[in-house]
C-alpha cells in the first residue's frame, strides 16, 4: 500500500522504514489538517500522530482522495471525525498500548531529577563549581507516593516505587487486587492527597479528570509535596499550580505534559519568541522540571508502535480482522 506520514519526525522515518514489509512509504513533515490534506492524494493508507488534525472536512476529503485507512501511531484518538471516517467508510486504528514501563520509568526519572538535582549537578560540575550547596534531597525510602489512576503504567509505577521501600497509596475508580496484595492501599482522593510526599498522575484525561488538580486538591496536599504528570496536561490546572508553586505548598513540579503543549512540543522552538508567558513563569521556577512530552519515548516503545501500525496495515490489505481498529 501507498502511505502518507505526516507531522514525522527522524526517528517515525527510521523505525518505520525498518519494520516495513513492502510498501510505499512516504514521510511529510508537515501536520495534517484542512490545508495539507492534498498530500495525500492517491495514497490508500495515511498515519497519523497525536496533533494532526483529521476533522470531518479532512477525512471527506481523504475519502475522496483515495484513502481507505487512518493509522494513529499514537494511543489517543481525539482529534479524530469518528462518525466522519466511519460516513467515509474509512477505517482507523491506533496503537492503544506501548511499553508502559517508558512512561512510568520516565516519571521516576522526574522524581529522582528533581529530588537529586542531578540536572544541575550536571551542570556544576562541568563548570568547575564542586560546591554541594543547595543540591540537598532526601530518601525515598519511607515516604509516602500517591498514584492516581493505577492501569497499564500506574500500576508499573508503584511498584517500582514500592522498589524503593516507600508507602504507597493509590486512587482509581477499580482498585487493582494484584496490587493491593503487593502491599498498596487504596484510599479516596481526598483521604490520599493529605497523606503524601509524592503524587504522580497516570489516569486519562476526560471529564471527571480535567483539572482533578487544582486550587482546592492543592490545598489538601501536605506542604512542599511533590507533583509528577506524565499523562495529560489537561489534568492540572496551570495557573492553580503556578500559584501554589509561588506559596510553596508545592515544593516540586516535573511535568511531562502540559496544557498548551500543542503549538510548543515536538519542534526545536530556540530561535523563536516564545510567546506562552504560562510555560516560561513555570520553567522559571527552579523546582519545576519540563519535559516535551518524551515519556513514549523508548526503543521499546518506538519498535511496538511501528510494528503494531505496519501489522494493522497488513491485516487491512489482507481483508483480515482489525484488532485495534477504533469504533
Ligand atoms: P490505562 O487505561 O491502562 O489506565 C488508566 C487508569 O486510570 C485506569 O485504571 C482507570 O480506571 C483510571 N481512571 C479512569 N478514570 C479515573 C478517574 N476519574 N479517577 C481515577 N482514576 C481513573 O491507561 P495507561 O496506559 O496506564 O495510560 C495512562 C495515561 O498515560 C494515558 O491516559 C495517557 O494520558 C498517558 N500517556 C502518556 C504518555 C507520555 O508519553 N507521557 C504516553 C502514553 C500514555
């Protein structure tokens, strides 16, 4: 089959090419939405990533150029005109699970980034200053970490952090039996928040989770708690965080995701104003670690996302049954 990529980045071009078996790959750098959409004429496949815009006017009109199939390399799905493809009689699949342990190692790594200071640290040393001032942290051992939403990567967090002999203390709307025997305790949010030194976010966003942290949650938190969000942005409420970050009732932040992340993320921005005053207050902050969305981001995790696309393609061409498809 002919497929069209679009928003790629060098490493999609590379772990696709080498896990593709015979078709005609081609790779656009440019997102896809209303105005780009003519890229794909005459390809019967299109892949697409997390921001691409495929609306109902893009998916008509793809239906019309020839396109039989969306592949999101990707979990979620929201930017996708379901009823539109599903009208178009445009299958879509997705790649609903990847390597959890990319995420949950990754927000360990916050953790112990911002804890250890090893970020600066780094930076220290290779300037000649050898001075320790500053850079204390503590044990993780015996403090108490939160994980709310305890599924595929919630559930590989804590147990790693009960690796580290900490407590650990969980909210979801389904506890997790397999975890309660290895010794973690599920308590309502707000019997959770107050107990923690640690919280770190691993539930989805939708409506009862947009801004499950906010002024109030905040403020049931032990003082100088630290926060880690590795899941979506739309889960904290910014500004509310910035102002508890300024009271100091939070003593860290390490987000992996943010609100706005859609026009920052995935593109080299240093030659250009950035003009969201939102990210640049949180980066000035010297306990607010950002990352850009990289928690995916593992070979592991790259191999099983391109594997799975090419194999729902074949299954596709083949007239076989789609295990991923969405709808
Ligand atoms: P999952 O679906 O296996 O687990 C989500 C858990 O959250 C489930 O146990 C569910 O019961 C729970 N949950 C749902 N609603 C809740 C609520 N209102 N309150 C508390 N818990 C609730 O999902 P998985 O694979 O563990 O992924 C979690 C999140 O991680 C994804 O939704 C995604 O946003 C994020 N993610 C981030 C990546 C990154 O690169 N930073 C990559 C992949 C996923």
């Amino acid at each position: 089959m002919r497929i069209a990529f679009f928003s790629t980045q060098s490493y999609d071009r590379t772990y696709f090419s080498q896990f593709n078996n015979g078709h005609e790959l081609v790779f656009f750098d440019a997102q896809l939405n209303e105005q780009t959409v003519e890229l794909a004429r005459d390809f019967q496949a299109i892949c697409a990533f997390v921001n691409d815009k495929l609306t109902a006017p893009v998916i008509n009109q793809l239906a019309a150029q020839g396109t039989r199939i969306i592949a999101m390399r990707c979990a979620g799905y929201n930017n996708v005109d379901l009823a539109a493809a599903q009208a178009n009689q445009v299958a879509v699949v997705r790649v609903p699970a990847y390597s959890p342990y990319a995420v949950a190692e990754h927000a360990v790594a916050m953790i112990l980034t911002l804890n250890r200071k090893t970020h600066k640290a780094y930076n220290r040393v290779r300037e000649g200053n050898f001075s320790l001032e500053r850079l204390t942290g503590f044990d993780l051992h015996g403090k108490t970490v939160g994980v709310i939403g305890t599924g595929q990567i919630g559930q590989v967090f804590a147990r790693i952090m009960l690796g580290f002999g900490c407590r650990v203390l969980a909210f979801d709307v389904i506890a997790n039996r397999d975890l309660e025997a290895a010794g973690v305790e599920y308590l309502p949010l707000i019997k959770l928040l107050p107990e923690c030194d640690i919280i770190s976010l691993h539930c989805p966003l939708n409506d009862q989770t947009k801004h499950i942290i906010n002024d109030q949650t905040l403020g049931m938190m032990k003082p100088g708690v630290m926060l880690i969000n590795t899941s979506r942005g739309g889960l904290v409420d910014t500004r509310a965080g910035i102002e508890a970050l300024k009271s100091g009732q939070l003593g860290y932040l390490g987000i992996d995701v943010y609100e706005q992340e859609e026009k920052l993320f995935f593109h080299n921005r240093s030659e250009e104003i950035i003009e969201d005053e939102v990210i640049m207050r949180l980066m000035s902050f010297p306990n607010v670690l950002v990352t850009a969305h990289q928690g995916f981001f593992t070979d592991e995790a790259l191999t099983q996302i391109a594997q799975t696309t090419i194999q729902s393609i074949n299954d596709f061409e083949a007239g076989r049954p789609l295990i991923y498809k969405i709808g």
